[in-house]
C-alpha cells in the first residue's frame, strides 16, 4: 500500500470528518479536504517539473502545508527529504547529498536557503509557503492556478521518504524509505496502541522525524482518527492546546513529556483526555515513567526505533506498568520485524544475554548515495541498530547503550545507561548523562553531567556519594558536574558528542 493510500481510504469512508489540525493557527482540513488539497499540491510540483523519484526538500516549520507537502510528493512518486529547520547552516550538506529539484521553505528560512541553493546546481526552483519572496514562487499563488496533478505511477516498493539520521556518530545520512514496508509497520503500530477512529493524535514535535511519521501521521491516518501537529510548543500553551484540542494521545520525547508532566502537577491535574502519551527519540528514564504512572495515572508508552527503519524495533503497551523493575524495558517487537540479538560473529543470544540488537523484515532500502554504509549496515540482511540490549523470558526489549557510547575503564565495560538511571532516581536530578573523556591514567574516564530541578541543592560531589552502591561500578574513577542545561539535537536526544567535545580538553572536578 501507498502511503497517501490512507487517506484516500479515510476519505471515502468519512470525508467530513476532521483529518488534520494545525494547532498554531486554528486551521483544520477534513479528510476529504485533504485530498483535495494533496491533489491541488500535486499539481503545482508537477508543473515545476517534478516526476517520479525527484527529490524534494521540505525545509519549515510545522504546518498544514508540510503536511500537503508530503502527500503531494507521495502522490507523484516523489521524494521529500526532510531537513530540521535548526540545521540551516548545514543547508549545503543536505543539498549535495540528496540533489533535490525544488525546496520548499518558510518565509524566515529564505535567507539561508537562497545560499545554499547557489552552491546546489540541482535545485531549479524555490517555493515560499508564505507568498512571494526573492528568487522564489510563491506556493499560495501555484495552488490557486490549479494545475492539473499527473497519474499516480503507484509504485509501493519505490521509496517515499528520505529520513535523515541524527548525524550523532558521522554527518547525517538519508535513509530511503520504501512505502509498502512503512505502511505495514505503521498499521502494526497503530493496532499495539490500540488507535481507533475516535482517537484524537497530538504531535508537537518536529514533522522532520521519521519519529513524527510512524507516531503522529500514519498510524492515526491508517485507522480515521484526527491529527494535530504544533510548531510554536511551550509548556503551558502546548498544556493548553492538549486540552483545547481534546487530543486522546500525545507523541512525543522525554524532555516534552517532562515538561507536560511539570505543567500538569503544578494545576493539579493531567490534561484533557489522555489515554496514553508516547515517548522516542531517546531512551526514557524509568523515574519518568514512574512519574506519568503514580502522579496522572497515565501510561507513558516507550518506543524504541532509528530513522533506517520506518517504524519501531520494540513497543510498549498502553498500559500500566506497576512492577517498578519492568519500567526499564521498552517493549515487545512488533509483528512486522524480526528482532535477535547478535554476539561475536553474528553469534544469536539467549534470553536476558546482553548483545547486539539486529532486526530483518521491513527496513529502508538504503543509505541515499552511501553503498557502502548501506553495506555494512545491512550485512547478512540484518539491520544493525548499532545498539546494545537484550530480550527477556517475556519478548521485551531492553536497549543498554549505543555500542560507540560504552566506556570500558581499566578492562570493564561502563553501560552509560546504568549510571543515567541510577542517577535520575536521586531526588532532584532532573536528567543525565555519562560519556567518556580521555584521560590520562585511565585512557577514557566516566564523566557525568547533569542538570537539577529548581531548588535542588546537590553538586557533583554529593551526586557521586548518592551513587556508591547504587552501581556496580568503581564510580571512584568517574567524575560529576552539574550544568544549567544539557545540549540537545533536535530530536530530543541529549546530544552527548557536544559534552565530549567541548569538555574533552576540561579538567573536572568531583
């Protein structure tokens, strides 16, 4: 099935009802609307040129018509390429990966795209979303000339989406996603949360994500159910917007989930209607969990996936956990993907042994323009997730660590997770995080960095006493710094290659 298939299925079955809103402006379109709006942007990409395979680069904000960007694309056989709005000075390095032939932008991103488009001989024509602009057209005046969309080539094994990846070990690359194999894995995922046609979706985070895709897009499309996306997010107006909206379920990442959470016990309550909220782009805390659980009553539903898989190598339930000792695992793997874990020399594992995760059945079709980092992600027609985990009596999935993030000190292997955790359960730690700085004596030493709630008095001596005992690791050998904020991708993620690079050559202290 095709992508955009969802919706022409939903807009026959119920065109009246609401497909999507786009929550800053108070603008929503009905299912059948939105096919008339897919068909109308469809038309105008098709008289710029663009035809099957072409890529397009989708660079804005959240929006309506990022939303009708991507189906207009699917609906021809384009591809859009996703590029977050926070990387525009590495527009350049997008534009020569994945050669796109138009770009697609917000009015305050004109600027920076007009640069990079200079340098990128592949690009033929710029659209401003918002009017006329300089060196652009403007795309309110090609959807008012109602161009005549082409045939739909109705190819699901050609690639739909180009995601890119977070670029935390290496310059970002762009996973190619094939419709047929998204598609199923995001129908899998909508039948796991139990998404019905009476679900209200809420997506604040950024449409760029493949995250976004497989949460927040298809799944609710694939059963009828009404999508809000957000780009202008704080913690109380994205609060308020929740219960205005009447949203049943919310995607998105621990530091949002966090800030819903705080804005919840300070009114003393959780916001509308929720059902269930969703957590990726990282792992979530167990204490986060805990606290969605004991506080609002509310599951917080772990997902586990990386942009090379349109869709989840593991899945919770909407359910509450009550066993405090199973809040650290994900979930099971979903029915679409076989998951294994691999020790030396593709070696399988038992149960409850730590090793490689691997997944086959329904992967991108590859790297855009890298073979070879296809090749060696893809050997023996294994995704290699590059992370550590393992899978218990049970089926659920535990990720320990990404495999470049472990730290072996003096002969033993450091799972940062293991310290993260034990650190987010001393009171008043609000995140953490443990890299490894070269050192002299012990060629990488532990350093942990974390930042506090307001009013918590702890410093990073303190913070290393609390966690005598609660590791099995030597945390004599490791240091602790407390910091105001951590840096963070856009993903949510917390961005560990910042802390190592900009305290690498910094004595610490603790």
């Amino acid at each position: 099935m095709l992508m955009h298939q969802l919706l022409l299925d939903q807009a026959e079955r119920q065109p009246g009802k609401i497909a999507f809103r786009w929550v800053d402006r108070a603008k929503t379109q009905t299912y059948a609307e939105s096919v008339a709006a897919m068909e109308t942007f469809a038309g105008a990409l098709h008289h710029l040129g663009v035809g099957k395979g072409d890529r397009v680069t989708i660079f804005a904000h959240n929006g309506m018509d990022y939303i009708n960007g991507l189906l207009a694309c699917w609906r021809i056989g384009a591809i859009p390429a996703l590029v977050n709005v926070k990387f525009a000075a590495e527009l350049p390095y997008y534009f020569a990966d994945h050669t796109p032939s138009v770009v697609i932008y917000t009015h305050d991103m004109g600027e920076p795209v007009r640069a990079a488009a200079a340098g990128a001989p592949s690009v033929k024509h710029l659209v401003c979303m918002d009017g006329p602009q300089e060196q652009a057209h403007a795309l309110p005046e090609l959807l008012a000339a109602k161009f005549t969309p082409p045939v739909d080539p109705w190819d699901e094994n050609a690639i739909a989406h180009l995601s890119y990846t977070s670029g935390t070990t290496g310059q970002p690359k762009g996973a190619c996603l094939c419709h047929e194999p998204t598609v199923r894995a995001s129908r899998c995922i909508g039948e796991r949360l139990r998404i019905r046609p009476e679900d209200v979706s809420f997506g604040p985070t950024a449409l760029s994500s493949s995250y976004q895709l497989v949460g927040n897009l298809l799944p609710p499309l694939a059963a009828g159910a009404t999508i809000n996306v957000m780009g202008r997010w704080t913690q109380a107006t994205g609060y308020d917007a929740i219960e205005a909206t009447g949203a049943t379920f919310l995607i998105g990442n621990p530091p949002l989930l966090e800030e819903v959470l705080t804005e919840s016990r300070a009114r003393g309550r959780s916001p509308g209607k929720l059902r269930f909220v969703m957590s990726g782009g990282g792992p979530v805390p167990p204490t986060l969990k805990q606290a969605w659980r004991d506080h609002l009553k509310i599951p917080l539903v772990e997902s586990y996936g990386q942009s090379e898989l349109g869709g989840f190598v593991g899945l919770g339930y909407p359910e509450l956990e009550t066993d405090d000792d199973k809040l650290l695992r994900v979930g099971r793997p979903l029915p679409d993907k076989e998951v294994r874990i691999f020790g030396p020399d593709d070696t399988p594992l038992g149960t409850g042994e730590v090793g490689d995760i691997v997944l086959r059945g329904g992967f991108m079709w590859g790297y855009w323009g890298k073979p070879e980092k296809t090749k060696e992600a893809t050997r023996g027609g294994w995704l290699r997730t590059g992370d550590l985990g393992m899978i218990d009596a049970d089926g659920f999935l535990t990720m320990r660590s990404r495999r470049a993030e472990l730290i072996e000190v003096k002969g033993v292997a450091w799972y940062p997770r293991d310290v993260e955790e034990a650190l987010c359960r001393i009171e008043g730690v609000r995140q953490a995080a443990l890299v490894g700085l070269p050192d002299a004596e012990l060629g990488r030493r532990p350093t942990a960095f974390v930042t506090m709630h307001a009013g918590a008095t702890h410093d990073g001596a303190s913070l290393k006493d609390a966690l005598r005992g609660a590791v099995e690791y030597d945390v004599g050998m490791m240091t602790v710094t407390v910091l105001p904020e951590l840096p963070m991708t856009p993903t949510g993620k917390i961005a560990k290659s910042d802390l190592a690079a900009a305290f690498g050559a910094v004595k610490q202290v603790a």
